[in-house]
C-alpha cells in the first residue's frame, strides 16, 4: 500500500514482537502496546491497510461495530464483546477491530472492553484496533497506559520519501505500457 510506511511500520512492529516471544511470555510489554487507534478520515486507508495486513501475516480479522452493538440490551452486548474476545484469543495471533466509536453508547460498555484487553491481548496475541474519524469526540477514558495509547494517523500530507514511490510505482506502469502500446501499434 503506497504512502502509509509509518502506519504498516507500526504493525510490522507488533508482529515481529510476537515472533520474538513465542511462548506468550510477553507480560513484560506495556499494557497499550497492541491496542492501536486508527484516526483518520473515511477512504484514508485505514480498513485496507489492516485487511492486508492481516491477510499477509495470517491475523485472524474480527470486527465489531459499536453503533450495532449499542442497538442491544447491555447485558447481550456483554455476551457479543465476551464472545468475540474468546474467539480472538481461540484464533490468535488475531485482530479485534472496533468501528464506530464515538457511537458507544455507555462508559460501562467501553469499561467492559478494557477489561477483555487487559484479559486477553497480551498472553494471546491478540491486537485491538479501534477506527476513529475524529479523536476528539471519542471517550477520553479509553485512551491512556491501560488502554489505547498508540494513535496513527492516516490522511496526512506526504513526505517526499513517499512522493517519490509513489511516483516511481506509476512510471513504471506508465513506462511498461507505453512500450507495449508501441510495439503493438507498429504491428
């Protein structure tokens, strides 16, 4: 994916930090480690980067919206976070994505999430990611040491490094059609 280098950097990082500890003896990392917010807004890249990502490396991809999940009684909701939490730490290494979350309708659901994190993704290889258009809107209570602490941005002005791969991608598409264009029109 062309021009997210800081963002696929981030996720290489916790992927080679499960290979180096294998055997789930990795409580010495910090509780926020693998819980990364994705900010940035609609058609930035962000759902892309993670599907491929899973699909390169064999994450099992889990999502759950929060604006569906708000639709049920608290106590169901419960049982849909529980219920996919198991089934990430049975699957993992696994991805638990969280969409919509300025619809959280409650702090004790938000608060039940943290709990499943701190239950789960350390000893299990599992990474909760959560997609925010707007920061600022969501609830404070989620963010900090025991919750989400990584934020990467996607939609940011490029650098010249990506700039210039991106240019380097399409000139040699340009360059590989234009010589077949050629040889075929002087046919």
């Amino acid at each position: 994916i062309i021009a997210l280098h800081n963002q696929k950097d981030k996720l290489e990082k916790i992927h080679k930090f499960f290979n180096k500890n294998p055997t789930n003896n990795i409580s010495n990392a910090r509780p926020s480690f693998l819980n990364v917010v994705f900010n940035g807004k609609k058609g930035s890249g962000r759902k892309t980067l993670i599907n491929s990502f899973a699909s390169k490396y064999g994450y099992e991809f889990l999502a759950i919206d929060l604006l569906d999940l708000s639709a049920f009684p608290l106590i169901e909701s419960f049982a849909r976070i529980e219920n996919t939490f198991i089934k990430a730490k049975q699957v993992a290494p696994s991805i638990i994505y969280l969409t919509n979350i300025q619809f959280l309708s409650t702090e004790i659901l938000g608060r039940k999430i943290l709990s499943e994190i701190s239950k789960y993704n350390l000893r299990n290889k599992v990474v909760v990611i959560i997609e925010t258009e707007n920061s600022y809107d969501d609830p404070k209570y989620l963010f900090g040491h025991k919750g989400f602490n990584n934020q990467l941005n996607f939609g940011e002005e490029l650098n010249g490094a990506e700039l210039q791969a991106i240019k380097e991608y399409y000139n040699d598409i340009i360059m590989e059609t234009r010589d077949e264009f050629i040889s075929k029109f002087k046919n």
